[in-house]
C-alpha cells in the first residue's frame, strides 16, 4: 500500500510540473489562463496515452473533446443564427436583427485547428461571431470544412474558397444585404492562413475575369 501510495505521489508530483507553466503578472485573469493552459496540455496527454495504448489515435480523442464544446445555432436578441451550407460546405450565418437603410459589411470567419480540429460550432467562435456581428453590425459566416487526416491538404482550401466564391455571387449577397465592396476574409491560426491563401486566389481570379473582359470589350 506504501509503495502504491507513494508511485500516486510521485506521478501527481511529475504530473503538476509537466503541466505547469509560469505565467507574468501583467496578465489579466492569470489563474483562468493558468487553468486553459493546464487543461490543453492534460488533453495532450491523455491523447498521446490513449494512442500508445491502442485505444484511439491522438486526433480523434482531441475531436471527441472539441464536441463536447459544440453548440447550436440559437439566435438572441440582437443576431439571427442559422446553420446552412454554401456548396456542401457547412457554414453559420449570423444576421444582425436592428434594420440597416445600407447594405450592410461582413466579415467571412475560417477557424483554426491545425486542419485537423475545430469547427465554427464552438462556443469560442461563436462567440466571437456573434459579437463581431452584433458590434460591426456585420454579416458574419463562420465557416467549417473537411479535416485531415481523413482528408489531406488542399482539401481544406478547396472547402473554404469553394464556400465564400459561393457567397460572393451577386443572388447570394443580395439575399444577405451585403456591400460587396466591403467584404473581409479572416481567421485564427490556421484559419489565417487559409484566409490569407483564398483571398490571394480571389484576387487572382477576379484579376482574370477583368482581363478577359476587358479582352472581349476591345474586339
């Protein structure tokens, strides 16, 4: 029992130091980032274990836990919520309620997760969708697309540029009372990334579609 007991110490002990991790005193809310950070590297842990083990892989136990922060589209009183899909592509569309005399800016949100995890669905971006939304009085679309390692790169890219080439058609900003001159694409990690690649590809084939214009107008 001894040696039982003492083995649990010294885990809890090696444990505690694995996961701890000196925060500055100039941060706000340091026990609530203390306590983030401690849960993010016990997820990691139990992860690697359970596919040591042969239980699950690492990627699936991280997903499993993602979902358990999963949320609905409920609408408050400010934002219209609703989960559609442009393309196949599944996206969360938050509509300002307050009436808008213009057409109204947005703002298209891809989430990050190292292309293997995340989704529009959690209560982190949903949150900040909402807000965004609500403070800029935007048309915000959060947007999900396939994970790897079921499905490798580009998939991921072709999901995103495939959703908001959707959104940008002229029908579709109508129906959401959109300025398309005042469009913005963004993202978190490898969200950023994305967003920056498509709207380097929407550049590109916006550019084209001038040239081809501009083209047939000479002949």
């Amino acid at each position: 029992m001894g040696s039982k007991a003492l083995s649990l110490a010294l885990f809890c002990v090696l444990f505690a130091s694995y996961i701890y991790k000196p925060i500055p005193g100039n941060i706000e809310e340091r026990w609530k980032v203390m306590s983030l950070d401690a849960i993010f590297k016990t997820c990691t842990f139990m992860g690697m274990c359970f596919e040591n083990i042969g239980i699950m892989t690492y990627e699936d136990f991280i997903s499993m836990i993602f979902k358990l922060d999963y949320t609905q589209p409920l609408s408050d009183e400010n934002v219209t919520v609703t989960d559609t899909a442009f393309t196949d592509i599944p996206v969360r569309v938050y509509l300002p309620k307050r009436k808008s005399e213009t057409p109204r800016r947005a703002v298209i949100y891809i989430h990050g997760g190292a292309y293997c995890f995340g989704s529009f669905k959690q209560t982190a971006f949903d949150f900040l969708n909402r807000w965004t939304a609500n403070k800029l009085d935007a048309v915000v679309v959060g947007v999900d697309y396939r994970l790897a390692p079921q499905h490798r790169f580009p998939a991921q890219f072709e999901d995103s540029i495939a959703a908001v080439k959707f959104f940008l058609q002229d029908k579709i900003l109508t129906k959401y009372g959109v300025d398309p001159t005042r469009i913005c694409i963004s993202g978190d990690s490898s969200g950023g990334r994305l967003a920056a690649a498509v709207t380097q590809k929407i550049e590109e084939i916006t550019v084209v579609a001038a040239l081809r214009l501009s083209n047939y107008s000479l002949i």
